[in-house]
C-alpha cells in the first residue's frame, strides 16, 4: 500500500474483519498483513489492542445508532417506519459479532449496553410523539427493540416481500 493509513482506515478494516470473522481475528499482525503494511502503522495509530478495540467499538456505536437515528431523522415524515425498514432491511453481520463479543469482553458488553440504551431511548421517543403515554411507549419500545433483537440474531434473511409483510404487521402492532 503507497499512501499512508489513518486510525480510521484500521478502523473500517477492523469492523470489516469482526463482522466477517469474530472479534478474535481483531489483531494486529493478521490485519496489517491483509491491509498490506507494517504492524508498526498498527501502533503508530493505537497505543495498544485494547485502544484500537476502543475505537472499533466507538465506530459501531457511530453507525449502528447514531448515523442511522441521523438519516432517519432527515430524510423521513414517518421516522418510526423508515427506522423498521432500515433496521430489520440492514445486513446484520456487524451486529452479531458484536453481541458475541460482549459475551466475552466488558468494554464490549459496555459498548452494546449503551447502544441498547440510546436505541431504545429513540424509540421510546418516537412513539411518544405519536401519542402514546409515556408508559406506553416505554413498554412498546421495549418489545420492539426485543423483536429487533431476536430477528437480528436469527438464521438466515428473509425474503424482501416476506420482510416488508412483517414488518407491515408489527406496525399495525405497535398503532393498536
């Protein structure tokens, strides 16, 4: 590789290889190897293995929560919808792996504690804005985000027209 790699750029790689290996393939030599440098760049950018585990975690919290929260909020009416759609329609490699994960490493389990707190506060928020009680919206959100929880953690994908039946199904669940 010619140019010069960015703590971001292991970053990327090292969510790349989670999703698609496990959380024990996140180490130095092995990703500097399919990179196609040194493991000194590995070390000119983290102090350590726990640091660069650091950031891959704060990166997933970027893109698993707050980037999605982000592109809902902008570019819908109906953001409970588009969250469904986004959120059960999304590839969840990365989400697995970070899950098993936390069944090992308390920085891990942190991280997924806390993005189970903001995704369940956001929804949570969005129901009350359609009306709902507090209470309510805290109970539905709950089963909601278990609901989520389950189908990302299932088999295989489910067809587009199964998907968007389901999917259809729960919303009419959740205005009831």
């Amino acid at each position: 590789m010619t140019e010069q790699l960015s703590a971001d750029d292991w970053t990327k790689e090292g969510l790349k290889v989670l999703a698609k290996s496990g959380f024990t393939a996140l180490k130095a030599d092995p990703l500097a190897k399919a990179m196609g440098v040194s493991r000194g760049s590995f070390y000119w950018h983290f102090a350590d293995l726990a640091a660069f585990h650091a950031a891959v975690l704060k990166r997933w919290r970027e893109i698993a929560a707050e980037q999605i929260i982000a592109d809902v909020e902008a570019a819908s009416d109906e953001p409970l919808k588009m969250l469904l759609r986004r959120s059960f329609g999304a590839r969840l490699d990365l989400e697995r792996a970070v899950r098993n994960w936390a069944a090992f490493d308390a920085a891990a389990q942190g991280a997924v504690r806390a993005i189970d707190r903001r995704r369940l506060d956001y929804i949570e928020e969005l129901l009350g804005k359609r009306g709902l009680t507090p209470a309510t919206a805290e109970a539905r959100a709950q089963i909601l985000y278990w609901t989520f929880l389950g189908f990302a953690l299932s088999g295989p994908p489910v067809p587009a027209a199964r998907l968007q039946a389901l999917l259809d199904e729960l919303l009419g669940m959740l205005a009831a």
